[in-house]
C-alpha cells in the first residue's frame, strides 16, 4: 500500500516547497546583487543622470550665471545655435581635427604594433617607448609641445634653420595650428591604440601562418589575407573609441592655441564652455551641449551600423 508521503498531496506538497525555496534563493541572489550595485547605481544617478536631467531643463530657458532671465524660452536657444556661424565654424573644426587625427591614429599605430610584434630586439623597450607618453598629463605634454613649437627657440625651428628653412609660425599660423595640435595628440595618445593591436596580432594562432607559408603565400599576402581581416574587430573598436574622443577634444587645443588663431582650432567644446562661463548665458550653452550630444550619437549609430554590415559580409 502507498504511504502518506508517496500520495499525490504529499508529493505536491514537496513540489510547492522547492518552488518556494527556489523563488527564495532568486529573491536572496537578486537582493544581494542590488546590494553590491546600489553605491554605483545612486552615484550614477547623483553625478550623472541629475546633471544631464537638469542640463536638459536648462538648454529650454535663458538662465544665466547671475541668475537673471531664468524663465522658459522653449526651443529659442536652439533655433539661435542652429543660426549661429561661430557655432557651426567650432564644429567645423572639431570635425577637421577628427579626420586629421583619427587616420594616422590608426594606421600608424598598426604599423608599430606589426613592427614589434615581428620580434625586434629590445620589444619591452619599444612598448614602453610608444605607450609611456599616454600616461602623462594634458599639461606635461603640452608643455612640453609648446617650447618645441617655440618660433624663435623651439627644436623644430631649429632643425629647419641647419637647412637654411624660414623658421614656421606652428601655434600662430591659422594654415599651420591644427596640423601641429593633430601632431602633439598623435605623440600623446598613439600609445592605447598601439597596445590594443599589439594584444590582437598576439592572439592570432600561429598555425595559420604556418599553413599559408606552406601554401605558398609571402608576408603580403600574411598580411592582407590573415593579419588585417583577423584585427577587424580590433580597428572597429579603435576607430569608434578615437572618433569618439577626438569630437571631445580640449584639453591641448585649450593650452596650446586657446582656440586661436582667430578661432581656427577652437573645437566644439570650447566654443560651450565660452558661452556658459565667458558670455555667462548657461541655459544657451546647454543647448549646444545636447545638439552636439544629439550629432554624437548620431555619428555613432551610423558607425556602429557600418561596422556591423561590413563584419555580416
């Protein structure tokens, strides 16, 4: 005869109460994970989305640093930035200085890792060399930077006078500004993006050169056949984070040129920090700061699109 504990009340019972400690173990998991996350979760909150939150709010008044004119003005401060030609001339420049910077960036950086990576002597030696100057500071660089550019005592100049060159105005030109802010964050900075394809052509299996030499195929054909499509995912995460950063670029064209001459270098976020703290007009400012935000994100669901439809062919 069947026992109590073998009849279908009992064995629902039991079911019931190993639903119930299962639902408990999930709720005990979730409430410890909450735990761990909550410190992040309210810094996140205090120091990010109540800034943006409150940024928005301001791009639709006039408030200003004295506090005067605080009331609503709807979309004024926009149509005014979208009319406005300095505006748009910063923009102008921030993207200049993406297209001169991000290419080198990353073609260059990929020639150094290929070269290191292809066993020189001293490799410890040159990847501190190429990383080393992107763990120094904004100001160290630039000062650094600016006694070189120097017309009258800077090393550049002074190489070109050994050849009899008319020494070059590199800060003060507006033909010749950019190129050299472009020239000092490509010393600064090449170094990340020369360690992460480093770490990539290392990760790739050495069978598959092996088989291609055996089949016949020489270091070009290695390289566009194997080492170039293996690092794709690597240079389409190189050229997100590097156009990402250099659309925020300030901190050496600030040091360096201060956006001149004549605001040929002065980026996108200069031209915001001026209008919020030099013209004082805080709720304009914050307009540009999200029709800017507004063009990033655009710029980057197109990039990340591209990426993906190149990588599914």
């Amino acid at each position: 005869m069947p026992t109590a504990v073998d009849s279908p009340a009992a064995e629902v019972v039991v079911a019931n109460g190993k639903r119930a400690g299962a639902v408990r173990a999930r709720r005990d998991e979730s409430l410890t994970g909450w735990a761990f996350a909550a410190p992040f979760a309210v810094l996140f909150v205090l120091f990010l989305v109540v800034p943006a939150g409150y940024g928005l709010y301001l791009s639709f008044t006039g408030e200003t640093l004295t506090g005067a004119n605080s009331d609503l003005v709807g979309f004024a401060n926009y149509a005014e930035a979208l009319g406005d030609p300095d505006m748009w001339r910063s923009f102008g420049n921030t993207v200049w200085f993406t297209v001169l910077s991000t290419i080198p960036l990353v073609v260059l950086s990929l020639a150094f890792a290929l070269l290191v990576n292809l066993g020189l002597p001293g490799r410890w030696l040159w990847r501190l060399s190429f990383f080393l100057p992107y763990l120094l500071a904004s100001t160290v660089v630039v000062l650094f930077w600016a006694w070189m550019y120097n017309p009258k005592l800077g090393l550049f100049n002074g190489v070109l006078a050994e050849f009899g060159i008319a020494p070059i105005a590199w800060l003060q030109n507006p033909n010749v500004a950019m190129i050299s802010v472009v020239l000092t964050t490509l010393w600064w900075t090449i170094g990340f993006n020369f360690l992460l394809y480093l770490a990539a052509l290392q990760n790739i299996p050495e069978q598959q050169f092996e088989a291609a030499a055996i089949d016949g195929a020489g270091k070009w054909r290695q390289l566009f056949s194997i080492v170039i499509p293996q690092l794709a995912p690597t240079t389409a995460l190189i050229l997100t984070l590097q156009v990402l950063a250099s659309l925020k670029v300030f901190d050496q064209i600030y040091m360096l040129t201060n956006g001149g001459p004549a605001g040929s270098t002065r980026p996108i976020v200069q031209y915001i920090y001026e209008a919020g703290f030099t013209g004082y007009r805080f709720g304009y400012s914050s307009a540009i700061s999200y029709l800017f935000f507004a063009i990033i994100v655009a710029i980057s669901i197109a990039q990340y699109k591209l990426i993906n439809r190149r990588s599914a062919q």
